[in-house]
C-alpha cells in the first residue's frame, strides 16, 4: 500500500511514539483514519427572519480536522478532532441545526466585543467623557451589550495560504452602538493549519477613542460534544494569580496568588477535584505568566485521559477566563481583564485613532497516545 507524503510522515510519527510513551503519555499532532484535504467550503445554512443567508463554512485539513463556522457572530460551531483510536468527534458545544441556534441566548462559539467580559454598572470614561452602555447583567454590561458582535451578521471571505486554509470576517460597529464611542471596524480571522493549529486573529481601527477586548466564547468538551461532563478533564493553567470577584463577578480589586487555593492549576489537576471548595463554579480571570520576550505563549493545556485528546492554548493577551458554569463543557475566554476601563492599574484596553488593535489565540490540537497517571 503507497501512501502520500504527509500521511506517511504522520503515521511513522504516530509509530515512534507509541513505541517509546511511558505510562506519563506522549502526545503526538491528532490522525484520524479518515484523511481528508487542505480545504475550504461554502454551503448555505439558513435564512434569518428578514431573509439574510446566513453561510456555513467548513475548514478541512489533510490529518481528519476539520473546523465549521457561520458568518453570523462569527462564531465556531464545530470543531473535529480524532481521538487516540482516531475516531473523530465535535469536541464544542452548541446547537446542531439552524432553528435551534437561531433560538439560542448563548453565544457559543461566538466572537464576543466590543468588550468581553463585564464593566461595572455599565459605564466607563475617556478622557472625562463618560460613556453609558447596555446593561445585560444586572446592573452590569456583559459580553458587548444585549446585541454583541455574536448577534451580527459579519461579511465573510474564504482565505487559503500555504499550508492553511481560512475565513476572514469583518464588521463596522457603528459609533454609539451599545453605548460604545467610535466606529469601529474589525476583522478577525479564523484558520486552520497543516500542524493541528486553530488560529484566531483579532485586529480592530477606530476613529474615536474607545474600549476593546475581543474573545471566542466556545464551550470545550474533549470527550466530545454532549458526552458528560468536564469534571475529569486535567487542565493546567500557566498563571500565578488570578483576580477575586464580587457577587456580581465584578472583581474586587487587586489580583491575588493561586497557591494554596483550589484556584491553583499551575500543575495539572481535574476540574472536580476541588469544586467542593468553591461557592459556585470555577467563573475568574487568570493573570497569565508570559514567556520571557514572546508576545504569543502558552496559556493552557486541557487533556482529556480517556480520548487521549489534548488542546494547547497560546496566546498574545495577558489573560484567561476559565469557565466551568454547567460542567457540560469549559471555556478558556482569552482576555483582558474584567472592568479594566474602571481600573487604571489594569492593562489598558483603550484604543485611539491611529492605533490597531491586535491579538492572536491559537488552539492546538494533539492525542496523548498513553493514558496518563492520575
């Protein structure tokens, strides 16, 4: 049997690592038995209530990943990734048909702006001007008002590089949108490469001063999609410190050390295993460690031991929402801080005219060939 150059090279890396995992599991770059090719795709998904196509995208790389997104709030709906037997499973969540996506409140998988996150009593300042946004959440405004960027439809593009294949989407928020100064014209790119990576990037102009932060509110299930619960996934989070909260998940000031507190996954630890030490779910903004001179560094990594899937999480912001609310699935919300327009010693989330905003997250995606030692 002859096979193609890339399908070779991943089956003689899959063979070398089997033969040399100890029972602490090596992980290798996700195979599936089924390959497919590097690839793009348009299909129509549905039509909103004022007859708007809404387009469903799907990216296909050679080793059986395979990524589906719709140019409505730009948002992930699937994303496919073999297991260690190589079968492959949608390891997100959310709804599996038009009907029910449109019905949907959450945005899962959804780009989420202008600001991710909460600002307290929905107000901030610039430059003595104070700006009043949507209240969402309460007294609060969360996750860009009551129509973000999840609710919008966003003009969508097929890219395709060497090596990679993509979307690019693009949106103008206009000024006073949800309160927020400034049209603000952003794009983000969504990719998939030959190396298992799922790279998103963010860039953003604006013509007033105004407040960004940008994310992707996927809900992550590494056994797959709707099969349990997270309680068991090991997740590790590269950061010392993370910052305490109100009732209303508003934080309370400056930022605190992880040690000692079941808030601590700088070395891994299952979900569950220290839940009943919480009043409620695991819902904080992690402080994350950088890597000595690289703007993009490993935030953290989710391994899931009975599938042998891993997700990596790298990126360029300076933290990490770490999200457990209905144990089904667990979000990792790349960030900046909770409330930093309010919040001076904060990293600045304001963006001039003149200025770009930029920032890139990236997913990788491996199988642990070995289960690993509880």
């Amino acid at each position: 049997m002859r096979f193609h150059r890339p399908v070779a090279a991943l089956l003689v890396t899959l063979f070398i690592a089997a033969a040399t995992a100890t029972t602490q599991g090596a992980d290798v770059p996700a195979v599936a038995k089924q390959k497919g090719r590097l690839s793009v795709a348009k299909e129509r998904f549905g039509v909103m209530p004022d007859g708007t196509a809404v387009d469903l995208y799907t990216l296909t790389n050679t080793n059986g990943l395979r990524v589906k997104m719709v140019n409505r709030g730009a948002a992930i709906t699937s994303v496919e990734v073999p297991d260690r037997a190589g079968q492959t499973a949608n390891i997100t969540l959310g709804p599996d048909t038009f009907e029910r996506y449109l019905a949907g409140r959450s945005p899962l998988g959804a780009t989420i702006g202008r600001y991710a996150n909460r600002i307290a009593k929905g107000r901030f300042a610039i430059d003595g001007v104070e700006y009043t946004l949507a209240r969402n959440n309460g007294p609060n405004h969360l996750h860009g008002g009551k129509v973000g960027f999840d609710r919008v439809l966003w003009k969508a593009e097929p890219i395709q590089g060497d090596g990679w294949v993509g979307v690019a989407l693009s949106y103008l928020s206009r000024d006073g949108e949800e309160g927020y100064p400034g049209n603000l014209a952003v794009t983000v790119r969504h990719t998939l490469s030959e190396d298992n990576e799922l790279r998103l990037a963010y860039a953003a102009t604006t013509d007033k001063p105004t407040c960004v932060n940008l994310t992707n509110h996927a809900y992550w299930n590494l056994a797959g999609g709707g099969v349990g619960d997270v309680l068991d996934h090991l997740v590790t989070i590269h950061a010392g410190e993370y910052l305490p909260v109100d009732a209303g998940l508003i934080p309370l000031g400056d930022p605190k050390p992880v040690k000692g507190t079941p808030m601590d996954f700088t070395t891994p630890r299952t979900i569950g295993s220290r839940l009943d030490q919480l009043k409620g779910p695991y819902d904080h903004c992690y402080l994350l460690s950088k890597e000595p001179g690289k703007d993009l560094s490993l935030a953290a990594r989710v391994v899931e031991p009975t599938s042998g899937r891993v997700m990596e999480v790298l990126t360029t912001q300076p933290g990490v929402q770490f999200y457990t609310g209905n144990r089904r699935g667990l979000c990792l919300e790349t960030q900046h801080y909770p409330d930093s327009p309010n919040r001076p010693s904060y990293p600045s989330t304001l963006l001039r005219p003149g200025e770009k905003y930029a920032q890139v997250t990236v997913h990788r995606f491996k199988v642990l060939i070995a289960r690993p030692v509880p």
